[in-house]
C-alpha cells in the first residue's frame, strides 16, 4: 500500500462559504496562488451553486477567470462543487472562458456534486431529497465524463446530522453505493458537525468498505467541533484511508448545518493534518513553510473582512 496520503485543501470553498463578510475576487485568487505552492494534491476552488444560497461564493466565474492568468502548477487538480446542471454549464463555461482567453487546457479538472446520508440535512442544503439530488446529478456525471473530467461525490453527515441525529453507517453505504453507480469517480464522507470519534469512524469506513466499496476511492472530509478531527485521521489512516481533505487556519462550515444553539464547526486545519499524518509514518508533498505562508495569507483576508463585516473588535 502506498506511503503517499493525497491531500485537497478545500479553505477557498468550505472555509470561505460561511464567512460573514465579503472577501474580494482578487483575496480568494491570491489564497489559491498560495496554496498552489504549498505541495497539496488538490484545491476546492469555489462553488458553482446559487447565489441566492451561498451569497459569499457568487463570484465562482470571475474567480475563474482571473486564475486562468496564473499558471497552476503540473499535477495540481482544480476542484468546485456543483449542485446541478445549471452549475454544471456555469463551470464548462467557466473553462472555456479560461482556454479563450489564457490558453488554459483546463482550468477546473473536478466536479463535485454534494448530498447527504439524512433527508433533513439534504433538504435544508439543496431543497431537495436525497433521491431527487441523486436523479440531479445523473445528467451532471454524463457531462463530466464528456468533457473529461473528474467526480467527486460528497455525503454529508455521516455520523450525525444537526436536524436528525444519529446517522447509520449502513445508511452512509447505501448513498456511497447509489453515487458510484451513477458513475462517480471518488466518494468523500462528510463529518459535517464534526461529531466523529476514532471508533464512530473506523464502524463507518468498515461498514462501506464491507459494502463493497474500495478504500481507494474514499476521501475522508473532517470538521473539528471536540478537536478529535487528528485522532479520525488516525483511525483511518489505520484502516488504509489514504486521502483527505482539510483547509488553512482550520475555516470552513456549511451554512446550513448551523442550528440555533451551535454554528457549523470548521475543517480540521491542514497543520494539523499534516502533522498527523506524518507521525503516523506516511508523506504527504506539503511544504510546512508554504503552507504558514498560505495560512497567514487566509487568516488576514479572512479577519480584514470580518472587521469590514462589523463581526470582531476592530
Ligand atoms: P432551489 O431554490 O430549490 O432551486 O435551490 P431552483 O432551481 O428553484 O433555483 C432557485 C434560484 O437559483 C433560481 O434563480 C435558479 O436559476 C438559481 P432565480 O430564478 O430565483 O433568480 N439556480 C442557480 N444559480 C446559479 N447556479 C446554480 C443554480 N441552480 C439554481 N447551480 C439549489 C437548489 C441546489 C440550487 C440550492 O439549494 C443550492 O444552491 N444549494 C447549495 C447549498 C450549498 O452550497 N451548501 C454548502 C455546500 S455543501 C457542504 O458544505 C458540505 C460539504 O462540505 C461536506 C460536509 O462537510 O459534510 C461538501
Ligand atoms: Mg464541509
């Protein structure tokens, strides 16, 4: 089994989708530039859902366009969600903009369509149920494959809902089953509360795996709410889980995941990722000093536009 645990960054879309200000085109382009340097496999760009949803992530297109100006470097994989179709001609344009006007062969190489394991959580996220966003991302996959790229399919939820409770692992498995035969490339469970702990998550990815479903096709996605993200990572990593998602300065949260009592917790901070999972004996190809750089980076627009949004001490 390989050494190499891939990395996505996903801070330009989880940790800025929840921000209460507004942070530039020109922050959010900066902080991919960034993280670009850092060694990570993959960033979660922006999201190509509606604005009326996800105010913060409106400039999805524009962001696009100024980062086709900069050269990504070789290997790094460009990623945004996309709820449906209607999200899926925006990120085609979007590339078609960036090959028109920069040459870029393709700016945005994956797709990444989000449901859920609770029907309570789909319907607050997307409007709709957990069968009526698979039916949405069926033309959405054809697409994809047309124009070769790759799929992300992301379940929410898989411990625990904010709405419903408790979630079963079974329940998680038969979604990751559902995604896969629409012909998803790559499943990512979400700890969207970040209620896991190592033994809630090692009872999940047995229970999918037992179902059927390669480990390498699993990308674990954790929000730190009781600072037990590093122990999950563990866990999995014990288990043979060899990719994982995290974002700078620990952001991020879902917007509709916040109940009244408690906000949507952040991702585990990519530090902390990394130094997981190097302790744990494996590589990841990030550069510790590009990625303070880069938390630095985050950290400062982030603050500069929660001053300009009134919501700390200035
Ligand atoms: P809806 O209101 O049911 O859909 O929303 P609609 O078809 O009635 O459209 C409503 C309006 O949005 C219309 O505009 C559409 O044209 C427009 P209007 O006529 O009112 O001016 N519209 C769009 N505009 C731009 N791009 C689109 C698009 N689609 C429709 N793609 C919809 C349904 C899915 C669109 C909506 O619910 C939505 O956008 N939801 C996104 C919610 C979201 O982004 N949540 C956060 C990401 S998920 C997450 O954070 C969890 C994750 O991190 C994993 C984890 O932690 O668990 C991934
Ligand atoms: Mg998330």
């Amino acid at each position: 089994m390989s050494n190499h645990v891939r990395i996505t960054d996903v801070s330009p879309r989880d940790g800025l989708q929840n921000e209460p200000g507004v942070i530039s085109t020109q922050n959010k382009c900066c902080l991919i530039e960034m993280l670009s340097k850092t060694g990570v496999d993959e960033i979660e760009m922006t999201s190509f859902v509606s604005p009326r949803w996800v105010p913060q992530l409106g400039d999805a297109a524009q962001l696009a366009s100024l980062l086709a100006g900069f050269k990504k470097p070789a290997g790094m994989v460009y990623s945004a969600l996309v709820p449906n179709e209607r999200g899926m001609e925006a990120l085609l344009k979007a590339n078609e903009h960036a090959r028109d006007i920069a040459g870029v062969d393709q700016l945005i190489d994956k797709v990444a369509v989000f449901t859920a394991a609770s029907e309570a959580f789909t319907q607050k996220n997307t409007n709709a149920s957990i069968k009526e966003t698979l039916a949405r991302f069926e033309p959405v996959v054809l697409c994809a494959k047309e124009h070769r790229l790759a799929t992300r399919g992301y379940i929410s939820c898989v411990i625990q809902c904010p709405f419903q409770g408790s979630i079963s692992p079974e329940q998680v498995a038969q979604v990751a089953i559902d995604l896969l035969e629409l012909g998803i490339d790559e499943i990512d469970l979400g700890d969207t509360i970040g209620a896991g702990t190592p033994e809630s998550i090692t009872r999940l990815i047995q229970t999918v795996v037992q179902a059927g479903i390669d480990i390498s096709r699993l990308t674990l996605h954790l929000h730190d709410t009781f600072n037990k993200a590093s122990q999950c990572v563990q866990a999995a990593l014990d288990l043979g889980v060899r990719s994982f998602d995290g974002s700078v300065a620990g952001l991020g949260g879902c917007p509709y995941a916040s109940t009244e009592s408690r906000q949507a917790p952040g991702n585990i901070a990519l530090a902390a990722l990394i130094n997981t999972i190097s302790q744990a004996g494996f590589q990841t190809g990030v550069d510790l000093n590009q990625l303070d750089e880069a938390t630095e980076c985050a950290t400062r627009i982030v603050q500069e536009a929660r001053k300009d949004a009134g919501s700390v001490e200035s």
